[in-house]
C-alpha cells in the first residue's frame, strides 16, 4: 500500500498510530511499527526524561520507523522537542497547539514534521512553515478536538495544501480507510482501536470499556472552556457537564478532570476517571494483536479499492 506518506516516512501501509496521552508508550508504538504502520510515543504532560527513555526502549523493540507525538500544551514541551532532536527521531507529530516555534530546529535536524490540526487556517500557516504532511483530526476522534468533521475536514485542507494529508477522528476499518483515501487524504492515523491492541498497557477496564460502548455513548466535555476533549460516558463526564451547565469556573472544572486520564488508564477507574476514546469506540468489537489489526484493515481496504488508484 504505497503513497506519498508510506515514501516519506519509510514504512509499508500509511497507517499511524495516534499519540495518545498515557496509552501510547513504547511497547504500542513499537509493536505498530514492527507491524508495518508508524508507532509513536505520546509525550503528553510527561517530562522530556520520560520521553528520552521511551524513545530508548523503542529502539531495543524496533529497528523501524516511529515517532513522538508533543501535547504544546504541555510545561515540558520545550525540553521535549529537544529530545527529539538528541534522540534522533525520525518523526514528530504534535497537537493542541501549533508548533511554529521548533519547527527549524526539527526540519535542520531532518526530522519529519507532522502536525495535527483541526482547521484549514492551522494547516495552510503549518505548510508555509516547512511541515513535511499534516493529520487533519476531525471532531469524532477522541481527547482534544476541534469543531469540524472529518468528512469535511479532510477535503478542504486537501484542497487548501499541496504536502500530503492524513486523515485522523473515526476510522476504525477498511471502510473508513477507503473512505479516506476517497477524501483525498494519503494515509490515516488511527487512536482507539489501537487502545485495545494487546500490546496496548493500558488497564483491562478501560479496553473493555471501549469494547462495551455504543454509539450514543460518547460525550464532549469542556466546550465552555474551550478545551473540548471527546470521552466515554460515565459519572465524571455526567458531573462534569452538569456543572458545565450550572456555570461553573473554569477551576472548579479542571478540579474535575485533574489527573482523570491516568486514574481510567493507570488505576482502572473508568467510573470516575476520563476514558478518552473517538466515537469509532462503538465499531471497536475486539482486542487482537497489532500485527492482526494492520493485517485486517489492509486486507479490507484492498478488497474495497485495491486497484483504483488510491495507492500502489
Ligand atoms: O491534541 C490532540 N488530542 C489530544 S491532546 C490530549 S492531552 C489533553 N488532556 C486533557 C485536556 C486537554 C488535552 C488529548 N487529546 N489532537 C490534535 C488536535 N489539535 N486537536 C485539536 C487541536 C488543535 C486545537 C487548537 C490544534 C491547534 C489549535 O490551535 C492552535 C492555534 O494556534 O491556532
């Protein structure tokens, strides 16, 4: 399944694996990669240490391709973005936010730059900057998102850039693969189906919550605030969008959500903490190995376009 992503990055299907907060560390990331899709290691709010370390052990697992995703929201994003370059990684993708700043620093290093954007604005200034593709991410992906599609996302910023796009938010097989191929995207980055993989850390409970969801079981909290992230139901989304709409600070809110991703990833508390998942968590049936997952979603998607041009 060649195009332009699969020649840019080295790999052999354009398929990516999302750089999601606490649930893509380097065990996933490698296993991707191994796999024939891009890994990578999602540097969230974690300290550059933690993210040369996870770089380090990736290596050991993979002599393939993989990335780093930075959160620019993030205290360390700064330390992070060195890392990359000291580390020598090949790939760096980055969300919630733009990463103009350490763009030269990265293209002078020859690391490929990816950002993931939510509007065609961000997209365009990212390709004046020197991005070598974009993720466009749309509103049904899980965490942090944006208010657009990605059925409509994803054709105008194919529209709007020449530098070859990704399409990410809703994909979780062949059709959605085909679908974005059709879109004009070059390749898809993929998060909650890869939650379930087995070489995904992630606690039991929060694979099983993904297993166990339907499709009006998805909820975005924080759009008064600003900071739209797309989760699971459950009681923290339901307090949270109760106070959402008594008119609570924006204190009182984060108060809420502190620490909520590593209670349902770390500790299992899917009641309490914030299952981030995409709304394709409702098509995600079962948890299989990485290789298995590629395995199936190239063999869907071949037997839907093989052959119509999309790829080689
Ligand atoms: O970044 C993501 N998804 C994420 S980050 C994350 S960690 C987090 N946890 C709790 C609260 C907030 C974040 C979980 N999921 N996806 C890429 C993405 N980027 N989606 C939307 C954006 C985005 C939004 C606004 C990018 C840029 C932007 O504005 C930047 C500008 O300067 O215009």
């Amino acid at each position: 399944m060649k195009t332009e992503i699969t020649k840019l990055l080295g790999i052999e299907y354009p398929i990516i694996q999302g750089g999601m907060a606490w649930v893509a560390e380097y065990h996933l990331a490698a296993a991707v990669s191994n796999a024939g899709g891009l890994g990578l290691i999602g540097a969230a709010s974690a300290p550059a240490e933690w993210v040369r370390e996870q770089v380090r052990e990736a290596k050991k697992l993979t002599d393939k391709p993989f990335g780093v995703n930075i959160m620019l929201m993030s205290p360390y994003a700064d330390e992070v973005a060195k890392v990359i370059v000291e580390e020598n990684v090949q790939v760096v993708t980055t969300g919630a936010g733009s990463p103009e700043k350490y763009m030269e620093m990265w293209k002078n290093a020859g690391v490929k730059v990816i950002p993931v954007v939510a509007s065609v604005a961000l997209a365009k200034r990212m390709e004046r900057c020197g991005a070598d593709a974009l993720v466009a991410e749309g509103c049904e992906a899980g965490g942090h998102i944006g208010e657009n599609t990605t059925m409509v996302l994803v054709p105008q910023i194919v529209d709007a850039v020449d530098v070859p796009v990704i399409a990410a938010g809703g994909v979780a097989d062949g059709r959605g693969i085909a679908a974005a191929f059709m879109l004009g995207a070059k390749g898809v980055q993929m998060g909650t189906h890869f939650v379930v993989t087995d070489e995904c850390q992630v606690h039991e409970n929060y694979k099983d919550k993904i297993i166990k969801s339907k499709d009006i079981d998805s909820r975005v909290t924080g759009r008064s605030t600003g900071h739209p992230v797309r989760a699971i139901r459950n009681d923290m989304t339901k307090k949270y969008i109760e106070l959402e709409n008594s008119g609570a600070s924006f204190e009182e809110l984060e108060q809420l959500t502190l620490g909520s991703l590593r209670k349902a990833v770390v500790d299992g508390d899917v009641v309490n903490g914030s299952v981030m998942a995409g709304q394709s968590a409702a098509m995600v049936k079962e948890k299989m190995s990485c290789k298995t997952l590629i395995d199936k979603l190239v063999k869907e998607t071949d037997e839907l376009i093989k052959g119509a041009g999309f790829y080689e």
